[in-house]
C-alpha cells in the first residue's frame, strides 16, 4: 500500500486549499445518494403531494441543485466549480416508506465534482426533513455516500456494498 498524504494539509500542519493550478481540464462527473426513512403520514403526503408546506420534493430539488453550486461556501478549502450540469431525483420506496435522493454533477474543470453531489444530496434531504417535521420528528437521514464518479488523475470510482472499507 502507497503512502497516503492529506492534500489539505501542508508539512507544517496547517489547513492549505489545494494547488490544481497544474493540472488539466477534464469532463468530471460525480453522483452521490442518501435515504431518509418516514412514517406513514409523512410518506402518504410526499406520495400523495398533500403536505401542507406545498411540493416536497419539487422544492428538496431545488434546493439540493442550489446547495451543490453553493458548495464551497458551505465546506471549507472546496474549490469554486462552474457546473455544467446538476441534477436531483428522487425514488419513493414504499416497502419501507424511504425516498431515495441522487444528485448527480458535472464540470469541465482541474477537480472533481464529488462535494457537490454529497452536498446536493445532503441538501435535498435536509429539505425534506424540514417540509414534513411537523408530521414527523423522528425521520432519520441516512447513508449518504458517494455512488460513482469519474474523470481526473484518480480515475473512476464506483461505489460497491461488499467492498471493504479502505484504511
């Protein structure tokens, strides 16, 4: 195993936002997914678009797209992306009253576009929680992680469930 080195820390120590003054342009492309679990009001009124705030999951989607441009104003040493394409859906889960959401971005730029998804992800869950808390405070927000993505030195990532955590 090679040695690993924290990019955004120098030798002294210190916080440093990353040099990618160097490297080139590349079509970069990341999705990232999470789930948040509900009960049965909650879910009824996302599914049925009763919920007295107004359209769950049209403003979770906007929502998330405005976080993902927003990203480096939100995670420290992030770089500024101009987006080329962000994009939030979302798939009801019945079985066990989850909505899923995945946002996917893209850019043409010297770093990967992996924050943004995370941080649209994120966002977009957080928009849901907020529009139904008052039918339900005990939703849980849950494994949010990075899906796949590709572009840049590093290559592609796909995310596998069996696969070992790396140390």
């Amino acid at each position: 195993m090679g040695e690993h080195r924290l990019t955004h820390i120098d030798r002294d120590g210190n916080a440093v936002m990353v040099d990618v003054g160097e490297k080139q342009v590349t079509h970069r492309t990341a999705s990232a997914c999470g789930r948040i679990t509900m009960n049965d009001a909650a879910f009824a009124a996302v599914r049925d678009g009763t919920a007295k705030k107004g359209d769950v999951l049209g403003v979770a989607q906007i929502a998330g797209i405005m976080a993902a441009k927003r990203t480096p104003d939100l995670i420290p040493l992030c770089h500024r992306l101009n987006l080329t394409k962000c994009t939030v859906t979302f798939e009801l889960i019945p079985e066990t009253q989850e909505i899923e959401a995945v946002c996917t971005a893209a850019c043409d730029g010297k770093t990967g576009v992996e924050m943004e998804a995370l941080t649209g992800c994120s966002t977009a869950l957080l928009t849901i929680y907020d529009m139904l808390k008052a039918l339900d405070r005990r939703m849980i927000i849950r494994s949010v992680h990075l899906v796949e993505k590709h572009g840049g030195r590093s290559g592609d990532f796909y995310f596998e469930n069996d696969e070992e955590p790396e140390e």
